[in-house]
C-alpha cells in the first residue's frame, strides 16, 4: 500500500501532467484556429496605398544624387530596400514569402517601366515644344518632394543623341556611369561634372532662358530616399 507521501507525489506529477496536457490542447486549437483562418484568407495582393508609395519612390530614387544607374536591377532593388526599412502596409515577413514577394517586386518592376516610359515622352515633348531643361525638370517632378537641382537638370537631355531611340536610358546610364567614374567618391568633382554638363545643355536647349539652378538640400523625404540608394 502506498505511503501518504507516496499519494500525495503522485497527485502533483499527475496535476502537473495534467496542466501540461491542457496546455498542449490549446497550442493545438490555437494553430488550428489560424490554419484556418489562413485557409479561408484571399491571396495576398498589392493593395493601392502600397501601390501608391512604389510610384513615389521610383521617381525619388531615379532622381536620386546617389543613383549609379536608371536601368536593370538597380532602381528596382533601391527601391526594394526602401519597402523593406519602411514597411507601409506590407504582412510582417512577406520578404521571405517568395510567391507574395514576388508580387511586389512585379509592382516596382511595372512602376520603373511607367516612370521610364513618362520621362522620355516628357523629355520628347520638351523638344518639340523648344522647354528649357528646367521646366522641364519642374514637370517630372511635380507632386513629389524633389527640386530641379544641378544633378537632377543635367542628366536629361540625351534625347537629341540617340533621337529618340530605345537607346535613351542605356546612354543616360553610359554618361552616369562615367561620370561616377571621373569623379569617384568626391561629391564635389561630381556637381563639377553635372554643372559642366549642364552649362552645354543650357547652351544647347535653354539659350535665352532666364533661370537659375541651385544645389539644393534635401528634405528628409528626398534625404532618406538618398541614404537608402548611397548604402546608408
């Protein structure tokens, strides 16, 4: 016959036991609970506030100073990094959800190719319509955050170049890329550069033109797009 020591111990493991018992049966309702609900839940899509905030920042981060380059991955995964320190209304962890991530990186992809396309037609237009580069400037960057600067000015009128061609952005990436090259680090040998560009444009497209272009400093909107595409 058992002690009452005995008894009593074995009621406490089976007290324990049974807590634990509970325990285990309401991890398994609860997951079962957000299995379904998970079940029962649409597909995820890219809502139009999120949409909203991709077509801002394309434009920001293609007007960006630091941008090394307009076309391929680069903008695109900018502008990626962007969503990912910011969040919005992105499902926490969606970038490790390969199928949903696929679905935003598909919406920055589609957003570039629109901003690109609006560019040029503005840049064309400007052309035919004898506008000064920074008129121009000021309608590219209507309803956003950003200022015609130098940098930005001197970057758009390779039109004339390749008169129109499909080979704009890869010869705005060339003259970006060299200038980047000739300048290095040095962020004033590359305003440098972009005002020695300019000052031919200017000559070219805006002779006449009573303007002035000033080196303007960011606003914190522009300034964390900058930090993002600098690496920062």
């Amino acid at each position: 016959m058992a002690s009452l020591h005995d008894r009593g111990s074995q009621g406490c493991w089976e007290s324990a036991l049974g807590r634990q018992a509970k325990l285990f049966v309401c991890l398994l309702s609860v997951k079962n609970k957000i299995d379904t609900f998970r079940s029962a839940a649409p597909p995820y899509q890219v809502l139009d506030g999120l949409k909203t905030n991709i077509n801002n920042y394309s434009i920001a981060v293609l007007l960006s100073v630091n941008i090394s380059a307009y076309k391929g991955d680069i903008p695109c995964n900018h502008i990626l990094n962007i969503l990912k320190r910011y969040r919005f209304d992105m499902p926490p962890g969606i970038e490790h959800d390969y199928a949903n991530w696929e679905k935003i990186t598909t919406a920055v992809s589609y957003s570039l190719t629109q901003t690109h396309a609006r560019v040029k037609k503005l840049v064309q237009d400007s052309i035919v319509q004898d506008t000064n580069v920074f008129a121009l400037v000021q309608v590219i960057v209507h309803g956003t955050p950003c200022w015609p600067t130098v940098q930005l000015c001197s970057r758009w009128a390779v039109h004339q170049e390749c008169k129109g061609s499909e080979k704009y952005w890869n010869l705005i990436d060339q003259r970006l890329a060299l200038v980047r090259r000739l300048a290095g680090i040095d962020a004033d040998k590359a305003s440098k550069i972009f005002r020695a560009i300019l000052k031919t444009d200017r000559e070219t497209y805006g002779v006449g033109e009573d303007y002035v272009i000033a080196d303007l400093v960011a606003d914190d909107w522009q300034q964390r797009v900058d930090d993002v595409v600098s690496g920062i």
